[in-house]
C-alpha cells in the first residue's frame, strides 16, 4: 500500500494553527467489557428509563430532524429542583453535543487570534487544543504545593493586569480534584468584565460546590457555567451537555454550532434522566461511599495519594505508572497514566466506581504494585 506520509500529495493548505495543532488524546477504543476507570465516566450505567426511553424510540423520531422543545425548561426546573437558590430562565441554556462542543463553540465564538487563555495546570485537556485552533495564546498557572491548591492570588493578579479573553476554571479540577468555592469565583469574575469566566463543573455533583446558586447572570454576565449528562447520568456515549450563562452569551455561543448537532437520542435520553434525578443522587452516593473505603485504605497501607473533589484520585505507585497500567489491563481494569503530565509524574488516575469495583481494584492494584 501506497505510504500516504512520504508520497507527494498536491492539497489545499490548512490553516496554519491546525496543521501545528496537537490533537486531543480521547479514550482508546476496546474498552467496553473492561472495568472502566480511565475516563471519570458512570460505572453502572444510566437510570433504567433511560434505557427504556431509547428502546420505546419512534420511526418518526429516527427519520425527522430532532425537535428540542421543553429540554431548556426541563434543565432550569431540575436545577431549581436541585436548589431553590438557583434563579435562572430557560434563555440562558444552551445545548450542546457534549460539553466539548460547548468548550469548543465558546473558543470559536470568543476566542481572536492571539486573544489570551488563562488557565490552570494541570487540568482537562481539552482547552489547550481549543484555544490553539484558534491561534490563542495560552497561560496556565500551576497549582500550588503538595495539596495542589488553587493558585487565587496569582490568577487575580494575572487577570487584572492582562484582561484575557478567556479564564477556565475547572471545579472541582480534573484531575487534581481541587475546590473552589462559589463566592471566590464570583470574585475572580468581577476583577475583569472582559474576561468570560468558564467554569466547567462537569464533577460538580460530587462536591456540591457549584456557582449557579450564588449568582444572578444579570449582575454576573461574563461568567459561563458547564454542566453534562456525561458523567452522573451515564450518557456519555450520547453526547449532551449545557452550557448555562447570560443569554447574550448563550445566543453568540449558539451561532457558531449546527441547528441539528444534538441528536434525537440524546434529547430522549436527557428527559428520561433528568426526570430520574434521585437515580443520579444515589449513585452518586454510592461513589461518595466508595471514595471513603478506598481512602481509608490508602492511608492504612500508607499508598501515596491524592483525593478531593471529583470520582476520581491520584496514585504515585512504587512501580512505573506504565507498568501497572499494562498489569492492571491484563486484570480488566482500565486506568490513566499521567506520568507525563506535567506535575504530575510518577502517577495514575483512577475512577471512583461502586465500592464493589474499588475492592476489585484495591485487590489488582495490591499484587499489581506490592503493597
Ligand atoms: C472537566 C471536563 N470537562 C468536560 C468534559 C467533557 O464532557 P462531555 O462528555 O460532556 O463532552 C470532561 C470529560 O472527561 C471533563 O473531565
């Protein structure tokens, strides 16, 4: 076969950013009848009307394009469901194919060429690629110490003094796991009115920590929050999330997507677990549980870790994060080696599953790195 690489190919030329452009490494493909915890995803599965929902399908909602009446409404009232404090309307909702359509639209919708990013380090992986695409530049402030602290200060200092033209906030962090409160975000957003404040708060459910009952979008206006079905609600492979802000915001961020990019079975799907929120609560419960019998475990058998916010933690185990990973994946089970993340060397990450899937791991890990 021809080797495409070195044989000359005459083509139009890419714009300059993306030929440069690393591209961002997504889950790797055979992952499904393994024990799944690399990707921060649900371990169980989505609430049964969920799956009954999509079983009960229509032809009509198969062959016509998808209608997304009353899914706005429906995400405002599970919110204030969730916390009567929250005040929004269904104007300041948007839809998205995922929260990364929606990180990515919010860059092509705000993001200049040579515009400033502002971020932390480390964190999603996501931003990066999307800030590139668009020829932005990048600042990303380490976070501090051994407990990898949110570096406020320097992120204040930074934001007043350079204006850029986007900060993402990642809260709890991915994969440090660190919080930050509500009213320091709202802080941090009232330094700069130039700046849209992202805060991706796809972890949120297991801290609690969101902005969204502490802030009005009317007196907040640059501030953008992220939520998804993705991880809570276990619809990961269907593609939703939102995107929660001023509905100036939402309306510019909107323009820049397809009028069809969130499919029929995904809206579907979005009702059914929206309307089975105690489904989501008890998982969510059941991987708070989990996170206290695996950290309890750590600290008997003094394993290096870190744990805070998030389904998931950081291991330095005593092997390379390589190997185990490999050993760990003759065992069934799937992890993340971040031993190339920066700060981050020497470790791995694991999801946080049912306290049944952690003991299955605790005991593949044991023999995995002799503890
Ligand atoms: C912090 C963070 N934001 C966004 C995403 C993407 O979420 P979605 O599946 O809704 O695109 C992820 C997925 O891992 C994530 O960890």
């Amino acid at each position: 076969m021809e080797n495409i690489e070195s044989s000359f190919i005459d083509l139009p030329n890419p714009r300059k950013d993306i030929e440069d452009l690393q591209p961002y490494s997504a889950p790797l493909e055979g992952r499904r009848n393994l024990l799944r915890l690399d990707f921060n995803e649900n371990t169980i599965g989505p609430s049964p009307l969920v799956i009954k929902s999509l079983r009960e399908i229509s032809r009509d909602e198969i062959s016509a394009y998808p209608e997304y009446s009353g899914l706005k409404e429906k995400v405002v009232e599970s919110l204030i469901k969730k916390n009567s404090n929250v005040n929004i309307n269904s104007s300041e909702v948007g839809i998205f194919n995922g929260v990364d359509a929606a990180i990515n639209a919010i860059f092509h919708a705000y993001g200049n060429f040579d515009d400033l990013m502002l971020t932390t380090l480390p964190t999603f992986g996501y931003y990066t690629p999307c800030a590139q695409m668009r020829g932005m530049q990048i600042k990303a402030i380490p976070y501090e110490g051994e407990g990898f602290q949110y570096p406020f200060d320097s992120i204040c200092e930074f934001l007043t003094q350079n204006n850029p033209k986007i900060l993402l906030i990642c809260n709890p962090n991915n994969p440090t796991g660190t919080r930050l409160s509500p009213e320091r975000i709202i802080e941090i957003s009232k330094l700069s009115s130039k700046t849209l404040v992202v805060v991706d708060e796809l972890y949120e459910a297991f801290t609690g920590d969101s902005v969204l009952p502490f802030l009005n979008f009317q007196t907040t206006p640059n501030l953008v929050v992220l939520r998804s079905l993705s991880k809570t609600a276990g619809l990961a492979s269907l593609r939703i999330g939102f995107a929660i802000g001023h509905s100036k915001v939402i309306n510019i961020v909107n323009r820049v997507t397809g009028p069809y990019d969130v499919n029929s079975f995904a809206v579907i799907a979005a009702f059914a677990a929206l309307n089975d929120q105690s489904y989501i609560d008890s998982y969510v419960q059941e991987v708070l549980e989990a996170r206290n019998w695996i950290k309890d475990q750590f600290e008997k058998h003094h394993v290096k870790h870190h744990i805070d916010g998030g389904n998931y933690f950081l291991l330095w185990p005593k092997s390379k994060p390589q190997l185990v990973e490999q050993k760990l994946k003759s065992s069934g089970i799937l992890i993340r080696n971040m031993d190339k993340k920066k700060n981050l060397k020497g470790s791995i990450r694991v999801s946080i599953g049912t306290i049944d899937q952690m003991k299955r791991f605790w005991s593949a890990f044991r023999i995995v790195d002799e503890v």
